[in-house]
C-alpha cells in the first residue's frame, strides 16, 4: 500500500474492505467467515492494524509511533481524528469493550522494530509476537466476547504461532532488509554468528535446520491452541480454523522448499486455500465431548502473551456474542468465489509483498 493512502479519510464499509484485500488476503477471506454481524467489526480491526504496520514501515519510524499512541487516546475517549480506520475503529473498540492494552501492545511491537531489536532466546521473540500478533488474536476473541482464561490464552497463542511461521518465511527478505528476528542463540548453537550472517544472508544446512526448529515450535502452538477453538460459538469457529489451516499450510510449503525461505518464498495456492477453507467447517460439527480427545503438548510459549490475558480478565463486561448458525454452502460459495476474484485481480496489480500471505 502506498504510504500516501494511510493517513486519507476511511470512512466506508467499501474502503475498509479494500484495505484488507489488497492487503493480508487469507485475513481478509477469513474474516468473512465470521456471521454477518461480526464480519465488518473484524475487517477493521485487522484493517487498523494494517494501516499501523503500514504506517510505520513506509518511513514513518518513531514519530509514527508518536502518531499512533496519541491517535489512539483519542480512539478510546471516542473523539478520533478523520484519518485511516480511526472513526471505524473507535465504535468498535467502544461498543465490543476491547482493552485498550491491546492495540497498545501492537504499537509497542512496532516500536520495538522501529528501535531495530533482535532476540536472543526463543522466549524474547515470543514477547515480539505476542504484541504484533497476540494482541490481534486478543481483539478477535473480546470481538466474539471470549471470557474463558484457556480461550483467550489459545487465542493469543495462535496469533504468537502465525508470527512465527511468518518470521520462518520471510528470513531471507527481512535479513536483506537488515533486520533479525531468528533467536540469536540459536545461530550461534548452529554455528553462526548473528552479525556476520546478516551481512551475508545465505542459506546453509544450519539456516535450514534453524527454520525447521521454528517451524516446529509454531506448530506446538496451533497444536496446543487448537482444542479451545472448539469452544468458541460455533458459528465464529470456521473462520479460525481457516486462519490456522492456511498459516500451517505455509510452513508446510516451507518444508517442501527444504527450508530455504532465504531464497524461496513459500504461498499457499489458491486451490490449496480453497480446500483448508471447506475443511475448516469441520470444526463447526465436532461435539463438544470430543474436544477432549485432543492432545495438547507440554511445550508453550503462553508466558509471554499472560500480560494480555490479564487486561482481557479485568475487563469482563464482554458479551458472549449469540449468532445464528452458519449457512454452509452460502458462506462456502461466497469465500471461494471471493478468493477467485483475489486471484484474478492479483494478475494486474503488484501488492507490497512483506504482507503477506498472500
């Protein structure tokens, strides 16, 4: 997105739709696959978070971190400027009683690339997604009133496992563009000294075996994060499950690529998305007696995201949102003709790719 468009006016259901699919596009699609009434509330939470990254990627740096914590005063105390998604997202933070906390931790995150900080352990970088990532999955789950601690701690925890494999995929373009994000001690337990491979960004047996161990530790969190998605309302579970499937499915196509994402960039293909989205409707007819079946494994990266759970839990007054059940095969038809039309536009317009996926 060009940075002359993200400080104009916002002020319609059309334009802030068009954010979204020209941006993130598996966001986008899956936010359709909530019930109508919460389908354009999600749409711009996920499009003022765009519209921040964007923000302060296209030079904006420090005073547009400035820029977004005073605008974002202003959002709460429900006077918010005529720029971007503010107005929008201003009655949806009020009117859903979504914790200021959270959209704070996303600006901190950017904040933190804005300084340039690199991560030491597998931890310090789960405390980087939890903000740019679990903050966001923290908004959805108060969006559909979740006030369950297991649910909201699985909803921060899937945001923290798509940051991770969205790290593992664009290690080589963020290296090129200087930045770090892989834990250092893992580089050097490689073999790999941080500050001389970022010069020289190439892939190598260790790169490959550190991706693969990032990879892994995302896949721990779907797996571990999965089980309370079946907890939800059952009408808001296929849109998850979606987001959760294609993310998977990226690391997946990593693996096929040998875990060279210094060179390759992996995608998920259009017949691909389309096949995750109708399996994510099998979450919406599993009992609840079921969900016990499901493993969870021991390992987690939770401590870093508690921060946002206790702003959820001190701000109980969400509604647990009462939807009626999905139409299968309208919201189906509906998805994957929309991921068509992506694709087709996606042959004449070139979009900013250190947004996807795509």
């Amino acid at each position: 997105m060009n940075i002359s468009n993200i400080n104009h006016t916002i002020s319609s259901k059309k334009n802030c739709k068009k954010i979204m699919s020209n941006g993130s596009k598996s966001f986008f699609a899956a936010s359709r696959l909530f019930p109508k009434r919460l389908r354009y509330p999600a749409t711009v939470i996920y499009a003022y978070c765009r519209l921040a990254d964007d923000l302060v990627d296209f030079g904006g740096g420090y005073k547009a971190i400035i820029d977004l914590k005073r605008r974002l005063k202003l959002i709460y105390a429900g006077t918010p400027l005529d720029l971007g998604v503010d107005i929008e997202f201003s009655k949806i933070v009020l009117k859903y009683n979504i914790p200021k906390k959270l959209p704070e931790a996303l600006i901190e995150g950017f904040q933190w690339d804005v300084e340039g900080r690199t991560y030491e352990t597998i931890n310090d970088l789960s405390d980087y997604a939890a903000r740019v990532a679990g903050s966001v999955g923290a908004m959805i789950a108060a969006l559909i009133g979740v006030n369950n601690a297991g649910v909201l701690r699985s909803a921060c925890q899937m945001g923290v496992a798509m940051q991770l494999t969205n790290i593992a995929r664009d290690i080589g373009e963020d290296a090129k563009n200087g930045r770090l994000y892989i834990p250092k001690e893992w580089l050097r337990q490689s073999g790999l000294l941080p500050e001389v491979w970022l010069k020289q960004p190439k892939f190598c047996k260790e790169i490959s075996s550190i991706t693969e161990r990032l990879l892994f530790t995302a896949e721990q969190c779907y797996r571990n994060a999965t089980p309370d998605l079946y907890r939800l309302p059952r009408d808001c579970r296929a849109s998850l499950f979606s987001a959760r499937y294609i993310y998977s499915e990226i690391g997946q196509n990593i693996k096929q690529n040998g875990y060279n994402s210094v060179d390759k960039r992996a995608f998920v293909p259009l017949r691909r998305k389309i096949e995750l989205i109708m399996k994510s409707f099998h979450g919406n007819l599993v009992p609840r007696f079921l969900i016990s079946l499901e493993t969870r494994h021991v390992f987690n990266l939770t401590a870093s995201t508690e921060f946002l759970i206790e702003s959820m839990l001190n701000n109980r007054n969400n509604k647990r949102c009462c939807t009626q059940p999905l139409s299968f095969f309208e919201r189906l038809g509906w998805v994957i003709d929309l991921f068509v039309r992506l694709a087709e536009k996606d042959r004449y317009e070139l979009i900013d790719s250190r947004h996807p996926p795509r």
